[in-house]
C-alpha cells in the first residue's frame, strides 16, 4: 500500500479526470497542468473507463464527474475508493448537480471532496492539494445547507445522536469545529484565528481522531447536533 499522507517531496501531484464533456476535461487540464505542483496523468470520458485507468495509473487525486455513460460517478466513487476497497484512491466529485443525494453518495463512497463546476479554479487546486495529502473540502456552501437539516429535522432517522468525542476537544478546537460548521475553508479559518494554515489542519487533523469522523462534514455534522455550530458569544 502507498502512503501519500505525508507529501514531504517536491513530486507534482498526479490527478486522474473523468468528465463525459470534452470542454470540462480540456479546461481542468489547462488549469491543473499550469500549477507548478500537478500534473494531468490520464482523462476519461465515462466511469468504466475511470476505474480501469486509476487502478493502472495509481494517481494521487481522481477528478470523477457524476453524470458520466457506462457508470456514474456515484459507482466509480465507491469502486476507487469505498470502505471494501483494499487500497483506496483519493476521490474528489466535480459535478454541476447541486443535489443532496449526490453529496451523501458521493461521501459514502469514500469521495474525499465534493465541489461544484462553478466553485471556480482556485477552490478546484485546493480540493486537491486537500486530497492529495489526506484533507478533505466540501463546497462551502453545500456543507452549511447539508448540516442544517441536521438540526431543522432533529428526529429524522437519518439524523442520529452525535457520538461522544473520544477525548474532549480544546477550546481551540472548538472554534475550528464552529467555523467548519459555518462553511468556512482553511485558509479563512486560519485568518479568523490568526494562526498559520498548518495549524488549522494540525487542529483538524485531532478533532478527527477524536470524532472518529472521516472528513470535515462529519466534524460539521457533529457541530449542528451537538450546538457548537452557532456564533459564539
């Protein structure tokens, strides 16, 4: 098994993208490949295509569109990078569908990042330099309207109690946990704080262990159940 938690070298990160549109897929590459720090590998224009070219090429990130022929990105997801999955690739979903279901399958698939086509570029690189080293980035936007129904459906089955934290979490880490729940990336949540970008994911990084949650929207889950989501007086 490869580890790439911990990207220590100057290796450009090697992204996979599936997009059944052949204007998506010119524009991601233009974009990805003029960072100094990615590289394109392979595109494919329908999942079964996605699959079988990110388990030969082995790349650091997947780019993987839902609405795609011969297998949605929804199956890709969960074929790359579900909880069977031996060995499993980071997946970030890219889609132009703004749809709860997509999120919540998308996430339980194991996808790592969910973001919208008009997220525009600059949120694009960070999704993946985010996958590439473990993070994770949901459009803001969709992480604030997902977890309010956490709280305005308190007893919808899909909605259970918030575990109890392994460890209880710092003040500090508190406050990282109520800007995640507010939508906010880490950059903002690094100049709200006025601490340095890697601080934030070192907090991050210990809420997770404590929470036992996979990504940020299940730290923003916990926050809306638990009450730590509001603005603190």
């Amino acid at each position: 098994m490869t580890d790439r938690t911990n990207r220590t070298d100057r290796t450009p990160i090697r992204v996979l993208i599936a997009d059944d549109q052949d204007m998506v897929r010119t524009g991601f590459r233009f974009f990805l490949d003029a960072q100094p720090d990615m590289t394109v590998v392979a595109e494919a224009s329908d999942g079964e295509s996605a699959v079988r070219l990110a388990r030969e090429v082995r790349p650091d990130v997947c780019l993987l569109d839902i609405r795609m022929p011969r297998m949605d990105g929804l199956e890709a997801t969960r074929l790359l990078a579900g909880p069977d999955v031996a060995d499993p690739l980071r997946v970030v979903v890219v889609t132009t569908f703004d749809l709860d279901e997509y999120v919540y399958g998308a996430l339980r698939g194991g996808a790592c990042g969910f973001l919208l086509k008009d997220s525009g570029p600059t949120l694009l690189a960070e999704a993946v330099r985010a996958a590439a080293v473990g993070d994770s980035l949901v459009s803001p936007s969709i992480t604030v309207r997902l977890l309010k129904h956490v709280t305005a459906e308190p007893a919808r089955p899909a909605a259970p109690t918030a575990p109890s934290p392994r460890e209880a979490l710092t003040d500090r880490e508190l406050d990282v946990v109520r800007l995640v729940a507010l939508g906010h990336t880490n950059a903002e949540i690094a100049a709200s704080m006025f601490v340095s970008l890697s601080t934030v994911k070192t907090h991050l990084a210990s809420i997770q262990l404590k929470l036992a949650a996979r990504n940020r929207v299940e730290i923003a889950a916990w926050a809306w159940q638990t009450g730590h989501a509001g603005d603190r007086s």
